[in-house]
C-alpha cells in the first residue's frame, strides 16, 4: 500500500514475554475474523481498505482467507483467555504481517507481549532481523514497535514480503523436485534452455539468445538480473556477454540456489546476488548498462515503481529487456495491454525499442500446465502437497475460462519487451 512505513528489528532476544499463545487452528477460524473485523474496522476505512470489515468480504474471498491461514499456521499464533480469543500474530519467514489485540485487552500489554514472542521466535529461527509495516494514521502500533526498539527503514513493500514468504516456500520444495525439471524438459524439446539454466519460468533457448542481442552489452558491463529466481538466465546471459551480473531477488531461498548454482558457469567475475525487491532493490543510481527480468515484472504489486525503479538504476541509454504477459484485449485476462506497457514505460523515461511475441509460448504453456494437473500426486511425492497445490492452484487458474466462456490461454499474449532509458 502506498505510504506505509517499514520498520525493521535488528536488536537481540528479548526478555520472556510470559504468555503461552497457541498454534492457529481451522476451528478457530471465525473468532479470528471477527477478531479483525473489530479491531481493524477504523483504519482499514481511514485507508479506504475494502471491506472494512474482514466479515463483509464474500463467501469466496473468506474461503480465500481460510486457506490462507491455514497454509500459514507454522507462524500464526492466537491468545487466549479461556475460551476468549484476545489477540494473534502472524508472522511469515522474519516478516510480522498482522497483530491484533481485542479492544477490551488493550492497553494491557499484550500487543508488546505478542511482538515480542514473535521476535524470538524469528530469531531463533536464524534470522538476524524482523520487519514489519504499519498503515499510514496508525500512531498506536507504531509507537508500540519504537518501544520495543524497531526503527523506521526504507525496503520492499508489505506485498512484497508477503510474496517473499510465498516463494520461499516454493524455491525450497523446487530443490526436492527432479520430475518438475523432466516436464519442462520434455515439453519444451528443441526449445529448452541448457541443463545449466536451472529455470522456474517458461525461458526458452531462444528468448535468452534474443535478450543477449537486444542488451547490446559490451564486455564487463553491468548487468542486473531483478527477481532472478535461481539465477540460471541471468548466469547465462552474463557468460554470453562477459558481463558483470548481479541478481536482485525477494526470496531469500532463490538467491540461496542462485549463489550456489553460480559455479556451474565459471564466469570470470563473481557474481552478486542481493535480496531485494523490484521496486526497493537498494541498488546506486545510474549504476548498469543493462537489467533483464524474465516472467517476474507482471507480479510487481506496483508497475510504476518497479518501472521507476529500473529507469532509476540504469545508466542514460542502457537497456531493459523483460518477458512478460499482455492481455490480447483490454481488461480480459487481468495483465496490461500493449499500449498500457508502452506508457507505463514512457512514463518511467524508458523508450519502447521493440514488442515481440515469444516462440510458441501457448503450446509450451499448456503442455507445462496439462502435465502439473494430471501429475499432481506424483509431484506432492517429492515436492510436498503445498507447493504441489500451489502449481495446481496456477495451472487450473491459467487454462480456466473466463466468463464469456473463452479460456485464460487463448487471452494473453507472452512478449519479450525491448526498452531504452532516456538520456
């Protein structure tokens, strides 16, 4: 959300907060809404957030909710007081999403009390820092997190370390996953990308040969793969070019493999892969001549910032170069249309070179999703039944139909973008 303010925790352990809280369950799930329908009522309204009220949503989106807490109970905690609810926490990796606390046990303490479990709990997990946002107008909770010793920093956006969490996950059931690597190859024949591209995206070797030529990339310039992923594409492409690659990602598991995968290259300068966002890469000004991003700027909470973001960093006329999706019309399938691309980049001081659609990317999409439904079960087997679901969850979004009784696939279009930051 635009105006939010981060803030991070970097301090040690704290002090016991003397309360046992409980593991979320299922049953406990409509004290949970209500619990957020009562406590968030104000400043979700004051912030234009709706519904104001979590219990207003649809049966749909409450079903949404439902697995959503359910598929995050490993730090999602609830208080009680008897049978009374009177506060939760969720916190997804080092990242603390939501607190509440019942109005009638506020101002008691246990909001503090509630963070601070939450605090150790990270801690102890291995990570040396936790964050959070607040919601512009909410002078409560923030000087509740001052007093426990955060501080006010710039980085990704609460969107953004909710997806981080979201592909933690995935990355590290993608490690277990031998069979996910055998569709793609086998979908993609003639058209797979090198054993070495370790890829989660639908790259072909032709889309990394026409990101190398439309870079234009001198040897030793700078290259920023952003939302890297595993880093094969952008390792790729720096040893086609002699580039000094760097790699910018959200997930902390995917830089993890990225860094380790980047021995297979044996490129001449090391690379660096750094956690970041598209929008909040923490990158210098003016610092590359080049930045790829491959299937990943379509999923930027904010286009505009994540455009602005890559004008900002590359240096005046280098290059941007991105596969994404464009709606074939406007408003059916969800994703920018081609003009919208165009102005969102112009908008950003970035000059549109060339749009193209990719080679055969709807029959690469649908034999890749057809094959994650039908062998569904065999891929739970190894990667474990959420991150299956989740590769369910997309391939039976992506081939459904749409109201006019069209499917997805038949909708979009799957582009390679060719842009040029103004001077």
């Amino acid at each position: 959300m635009d105006h939010e303010k981060r803030f991070e925790y970097t301090g040690p352990r704290l002090p016991d907060p003397g309360i046992v809280p409980c593991r979320y369950q299922p049953q406990h799930f409509k004290e949970q809404v209500d619990l957020e329908s009562d406590v968030f009522y104000e400043i979700r309204m004051a912030n234009d957030i709706k519904p104001y009220r979590l219990s207003e949503s649809s049966s749909e989106e409450l079903q949404g909710v439902a697995g959503y807490f359910a598929d995050n109970t490993e730090g999602f905690y609830q208080l009680f007081h008897g049978e009374t609810l009177i506060g939760s926490i969720l916190f997804l990796g080092n990242y603390i999403q939501c607190l509440a606390v019942a109005r009638d046990w506020q101002r008691k303490g246990y909001g503090k009390r509630l963070t601070a479990f939450a605090i150790n709990r990270i801690l102890e997990s291995g990570y040396s820092s936790v964050a959070l946002h607040t919601l512009p107008g909410n002078d409560r909770a923030e000087a509740l997190f001052a007093g426990l010793g955060f501080r006010e920093v710039s980085g990704p956006s609460g969107r953004e370390e909710s997806l981080a969490a979201h592909f933690d996950r995935l990355y590290d059931a993608l490690e277990k996953s031998s069979l996910l690597t055998e569709i793609f190859a086998e979908v993609y024949g003639s058209l797979a990308p090198d054993e070495t591209v370790r890829r989660f995206s639908f790259v072909t070797n032709r889309d990394l040969v026409d990101c190398v030529e439309a870079l234009h990339l001198p040897p030793g310039a700078d290259l920023l793969d952003l939302a890297c992923g595993r880093g094969g594409p952008g390792l790729w492409i720096a040893r086609a070019t002699n580039a000094k690659l760097t790699g910018v990602d959200i997930s902390r598991s995917a830089l993890r493999q990225a860094a380790a995968g980047a021995a297979r290259f044996a490129l001449p300068n090391t690379p660096a892969f750094k956690r970041g966002s598209m929008t909040h890469t923490g990158l210098v000004s003016a610092s590359f001549d080049g930045v790829m991003c491959i299937d990943a700027l379509f999923m930027a909470p904010d286009r505009t910032a994540a455009f602005a973001e890559i004008s900002r960093i590359l240096r005046p006329r280098g290059r941007l170069v991105f596969t994404t999706y464009q709606d074939k019309f406007a408003g059916a399938v969800g994703f920018p249309t081609e003009d919208e691309h165009r102005r969102l980049l112009h908008d950003a001081g970035l000059t549109v070179e060339r749009v193209q659609e990719t080679q055969d990317s709807e029959r690469l999409h649908r034999g890749v999703y057809g094959r994650w439904l039908r062998q569904r079960d065999q891929l739970a087997s190894q990667m474990g039944e959420r991150a299956a679901g989740m590769l369910a969850g997309e391939a039976a979004h992506a081939t459904g139909r749409l109201d006019d009784g069209t499917d997805r696939q038949s909708r979009l279009r799957r582009v390679l973008i060719v842009c040029q930051r103004r001077s």
